[in-house]
C-alpha cells in the first residue's frame, strides 16, 4: 500500500522545484573570490578583490569598510550598489537628487555619467521627476512633473530653467528615480528636503567576450539561444548598437535550474530543497507510480478519482468565471457598458467586447515574435481574428490602477471617434488581469521612422509631408471643434501618427486624452506628454487647452519640415529643443538653413507659408495661437493654390499644344490669360496670404 502522505510530500517537493527560483546554488562569484560585500551578494560578471574577479574593470566591486559595495564610473566618480540581479540584468544604485536655491543643499551634485560604461539608465524601471517648489508631500505624478526618460539614456544633466533677468530664489529640484520605489517608499518621507539620493536602475549586458569565456557559442540573429546547454543559455541584443562586434551578450538559467549562467554554474531546483532525494525519486518514477496506484486501488478509487476529477474541473471553471468577472468590474467593464448604453454615444454601441480566447488565439498566445512596438501605456502585438482581419492589441505592460484608467478612457474616447485620420478602434477585452484594446492594423509604422530614417522605397517628399500634416491638422481639428464633446490629444509627437497601406494619417494612443464639456476651456490635471512637444504654459500651471495641442503640433510641424528630433544633445544648449531652435532661426532670417534637404526641394513660397504658420503655434502665449480649424484652413489653401498652379500649368500646356497643330497664319497671336477667376475681371487672382507671428 501507498503511503499517501509520502505521496502528498512527493506532490509538494515537485511544486516547489518547479516555482523555486530563488535557492543559492553552488558558488555565484569565481573560485577564490569573495561574494559578499556586507550582506550583499556580488555575483560575477560583478566581482571584488582584483581584476581576475570581474569580467572586466566596469564590473570590479569596492567594498568599502568590508560593507558598502561601489562601482568606480570614471577615476573621480562612484556610486553606492544597493542590488544586482542577473535575471533583469540591472543593477540599482543611490543616485543624487540635484537642488537648486534650496538653502544648505549642494547645487548640481554630479550625476553618473556612463557614456563610456556598459550601463544604461533603464527607461522601463527610472522615472524623470522635477518640481519648482518642496512640498511636504509624495510626489507621485501630483503636483510635480514626472515622466519617462529615452532609452539607452547615459547622460544625466538637468538643466533649471530660470529667468536669469531676474533674481529667481524658486527651490527647484530634478532627479531619477526608480518607478516602483516611489509607490513603496517615497510617502514615508516628509520632505524632499530630507533626502541626498533616491534608487535609481541600471541595466547592463557583456560587452567585448570572447570564445574563450564562451567557447559554445553559436552565430544566430539577435534574440535566438546561443549556447546549447542543458541547464543555461544566453541570447545577444544588436538594438543598441547594431555595428557593434560582438554583440552585448546576455545570460540565463534555463527553467527548473538555478544559480550564475555566467561561470557556467546552473544546478537542478531538487538541490536547494530538503530531501532533495525525494525530489529526484518522485520526478522519475510519478507516472509509473500513478499508475500502481490506478491498479491497486481498484474500480472504487476509480470512480472517487473521476469524481474528484470533475468536481476539480467544475471549481476551476467556477474559480475562473469569478476571476474574469472580477478583472471585468476592475477594469472598467461596468463604466464600459455604461458608456455603450448611453443614447448620445452612437459609435460606442459598436464597440465589440472580445473574450480572451479569441485574443490568445489571434495573437498566438501573445507570442513574443508579434510584438509590433512597446510604450509607456503598453504592449502592441499583431493579431488575426477568426474573420481573417488583421488587427493590432495593446495590451498594458504593468498591473497599475492608472494604466488601467488610461486604457478604459482610450476605449471610450475613440469609440465616439469616426474620422478617416483617427485610429479605429474595434473592441476591447476586460475579462483579463490587464484590459487589451483592439484596433485596425496600421502597417506602415509611424511618421517617426519616416522622418528621421530615410527610406529608398519610399522617398519622403515635400509634398507627401505637406499632405501629411494637412491630415494631422484635419483631424485636431476634429476632435476639437466637430465631435459632441472636444477632445483633447495631450501627447501629439511623430511615434503618434501612423501611416496605413496608403501612407496616409492615423492619429494614434489616445490614453492620456481628454473629452471635456462644451461649454469648458481647459481641463485641470497633472503634467503629461512628452519632453519637447510640451506646451510651456500647460507645463507652468496645469491647464490643458486645445491650444497646447496646437503647440505640440506646432512641434510636430518643425520636426516635418527640419527632419530633426524635439529634444537633442548634439544642438547646442540654447537649441536642445527643437522649438527653440526654430524660432531662433526664423528670428534670424536663417530658417532654410536648417531645413530637411527633401524639404528644400519644395515650393520656396510653400515652405515659407508652412514655417510661418509653425511659428505662430509655437507663441508662448497660448491665447496668440490659431485654433487648429484655422490651422488646417491655411493648409489647405496652400494645397489648393498648389493643386490650382498644377492645374493652370496643365491648361496652359495643353492650349499651346493645340495652337502648334493648327495650321495658322506666321502673323496670327494667341493670346493666354492664366487665373482662377471664372469672370474675366482681371483683380481677382488667387493670393496666399503671408502668415505672420506676433510676440
């Protein structure tokens, strides 16, 4: 007879080797090198002592005093280690806050600078966050600015923006930080006054290996497995820098084993456990004892094992129907069907609501491989339904209230939302831990790539740039002035405009949107959008207006025209933002200097017209701005006249063509008038008006 309680240990050995990742197997540093600074494990490539522990200088440990670890970035920099973790690949550091009129505070404490390192500051776990004034306060986003930072970003350096004509004593503040510590942690502190650094997270991969650390490793494209071992494996990641031979390497232990992939030292689960024999024995004879025990219990325990068995499938069908009704009232599915019975929300009604089946299904099981880009709302992964649509479904990176809320305010702001420049969305799944949203497949990627990687297939001219930003003006004006109540965008910039199959307009990511009352002006609400598209006055005193969706286009508008980014370090200071720049340039007379080359193929009357119309979107006073139904107003006109001149000279070609076929006398003239008058009043001569900007 089968002991049922050795079976039962058995049972819970199994489970926990196969969870269990956090066992210390064997040795994680070199032999005959120290792996503990204090209480901090130091796992190679990190490593203390000499060089010889460490994969190379970038990665030798300091411990100082035998309790503190150190990484050296330069000769006179260091930074205190707070953890490493070899399954992310990061390591987190104490980073300085930089203070600014802050009494006794330092000024501009020197922040790491890893341009030459293998480090990165991470975009997906740092936050930029900055303020004008110390609250006593957590700043989670409320009443100070916060946002994402540029991947692949090395370079720290704040810059307060302060009126030098004036003595300005304002207490500033700028620094990273790590998202999740500011959940966690930042409440319990009174004062940002309090503090001197705050965690921030790098990530790091091998650069510069060799066969000879690596003698298994096999030439594959990046992402495959390049070692064939079975207990680790490690993959390269050419994103960073595609020229770059070798390719940073990464390595991992592979599922149910456990320890350092680096020195080759992945061991199965079973060790770290106790009676790990018992492991061993239970993975290797389960399915030979399951069947004895079939045999010796008879036809009874038979049927007791199928009872069992569908009463275990009758509760985890039953468990599942009340988790997917728990995630469908945490994600909003009760304020969704709100919306979709509400009689002054027609296109609402249409919003199909999908069950996760369906969208495992079209995405194969969110495979990785259909991944189509990443953000800061999400994940965006290339699908076909059962209907041989091809649709694209965003589904949220992190389980975050706020994500959540973005994403239930993106389903019902685009489901009243039809215009042939705006994204259609064409469901939504609430059923699931994190809500997915469904929209039509854009294929051709964002304007982005279009403007600032140049594309021999598809040339991207002067007048493809100026339909464009006709389109993105036709559709802001839209959502401002046309829908039952404004919208407004809040995060216009270039990775936001899709092209589809035509290369025509999709407005896109809705998330952070606004649909106020008619009869509002402005909408009250933390700081968001993107560094270098940000209204100046929306980032002073919190009141969104459409006018700082015009000035972001009117960002957007110079990006087109010049083929440069909104933010760049390589400008000089004063011109880091591109909307600086331009208007610099315009003041000066020099604005063709800084204009795309495809751009200065155009029309000179055209470019001018366009330049000028970006200016005055960009006045920092919102009130000077135009709406952007005059915007695309005057867009228009300038296609039209264009479409006219085109037209006229068409005319032109054609009545000399047939007064050269036609056998006339030498003496005989023909005289031609071109106009876009239909009258013969010879004043009435189409005319684009010059567009001026006023301070």
């Amino acid at each position: 007879m089968v002991n049922p309680i050795r079976v039962l240990l058995h049972i819970i050995i199994i489970t926990l080797a196969s969870y269990s990742t956090q066992g210390a197997v064997g040795p994680i540093a070199k032999p005959g090198c120290e792996r503990l600074c204090g209480n901090m494990s130091i796992p190679y490539p990190f490593g203390m002592d000499s060089l010889g522990c460490s994969f190379d200088k970038w990665f030798q440990i300091y411990c100082r005093n035998s309790t503190t670890p150190f990484l050296k970035l330069t000769n006179a920099q260091e930074v205190e280690v707070l953890n490493i973790d070899l399954i992310r690949g990061t390591v987190k550091i104490n980073h300085p806050i930089s203070f600014l009129n802050c009494g006794k505070k330092r000024p501009f404490q020197e922040a790491a600078n890893l341009t030459t390192t293998p480090f990165v500051f991470s975009q997906v776990n740092n936050r930029f966050t900055c303020d004008s004034t110390l609250r006593r306060t957590s700043c989670n986003g409320m009443n100070c600015c916060q946002t994402t930072i540029p991947k692949y970003y090395k370079i720290f350096k704040p810059d307060f923006d302060i009126d030098r004509t004036k003595r300005d004593e304002r207490c500033m503040y700028a620094f990273l930080v790590e998202h999740e510590w500011i959940h966690t942690m930042f409440g319990k502190y009174s004062d940002i006054a309090d503090m001197e650094n705050v965690p921030v997270v790098l990530e790091w991969r091998l650069y510069n290996w060799t066969r000879k650390e690596f003698p298994l490793v096999l030439e594959t494209k990046t992402g495959d497995e390049l070692i064939k071992s079975s207990t680790f494996y490690c993959k390269v990641d050419n994103s960073v820098d595609r020229n770059q031979s070798p390719p940073p390497l990464q390595c991992l232990c592979k599922h149910g084993f456990d320890g350092n992939p680096y020195i080759h030292n992945c061991q199965d689960v079973c060790l770290t456990l106790p009676g790990s024999h018992l492991c061993y024995e239970s993975k290797r004879h389960t399915t030979s004892k399951k069947l004895i025990l079939g045999l010796s219990m008879g036809f009874g325990l038979l049927v007791f094992t199928i009872a069992a068995w569908c009463s275990r499938n009758a509760l985890k069908k039953r468990e599942r129907v009340k988790r997917k009704e728990k995630f469908f009232k945490r994600n909003g599915g009760l304020l969704l069907q709100q919306q979709m019975s509400s009689t002054n929300k027609v296109n609402v009604e249409q919003t199909k609501v999908f069950t996760s089946k369906e969208l495992k299904k079209a995405t194969d099981n969110f495979n990785v491989n259909r991944i189509l880009g990443q953000g800061g709302q999400g994940t965006v992964f290339k699908g076909m339904l059962s209907d041989g649509r091809i649709v694209a479904v965003k589904m949220s990176k992190i389980l975050d209230e706020g994500k959540i809320t973005e994403f239930i305010n993106e389903i019902v702001i685009l489901s009243q939302i039809n215009h042939r420049n705006v994204v259609k969305v064409l469901g939504c799944c609430l059923e699931t831990e994190v809500p997915l949203l469904v929209y039509e497949y854009i294929p051709n990627g964002t304007l982005s790539e279009y403007i600032h990687n140049r594309n021999d297939d598809f040339p991207f001219t002067w007048k493809i740039r100026l339909r464009v930003v006709t389109e993105i003006a036709s559709a802001l004006s839209y959502l401002h002035s046309s829908t039952s109540s404004p919208i407004y965008h809040r995060d216009i910039k270039s990775t936001n405009i899709l092209l589809d199959e035509k290369y025509r307009v999709k407005i896109a990511d809705f998330g952070t949107s606004k649909s106020v009352n008619i009869d509002q002006t402005h909408v009250t609400t933390q700081v968001h959008g993107t560094f270098g598209y940000l209204d100046p006055e929306y980032f002073q005193s919190n009141q969104f207006t459409d006018k700082s969706d015009v000035y972001s286009f009117g960002v957007l508008l110079v990006e087109l025209l010049t083929g440069q980014k909104a933010i760049s370090l390589t400008r000089s200071q004063e011109g880091r933002s591109l909307a600086t720049y331009f208007i610099v340039s315009m003041q000066r007379n020099q604005v063709f200097d800084i204009l795309d080359t495809s751009v200065l193929e155009g029309p000179r009357d055209e470019i001018l017209a366009v330049a000028n119309i970006a200016k005055r979107c960009l006045n920092l006073n919102s009130r000077k701005r135009p709406s952007m139904k005059e915007v695309t107003v005057e867009l228009e006109g300038i296609e039209i006249s264009k479409r006219a001149s085109a037209q006229a000279q068409t005319q032109l070609c054609e009545e000399f063509e047939y007064v050269r076929t036609q056998e006339i006398e030498p003496w005989d003239v023909v005289s031609t008038s071109i106009g876009l008058s239909s009258d013969n009043n010879s004043g009435d001569r189409y005319e684009l008006p010059l567009l001026s900007f006023t301070n």
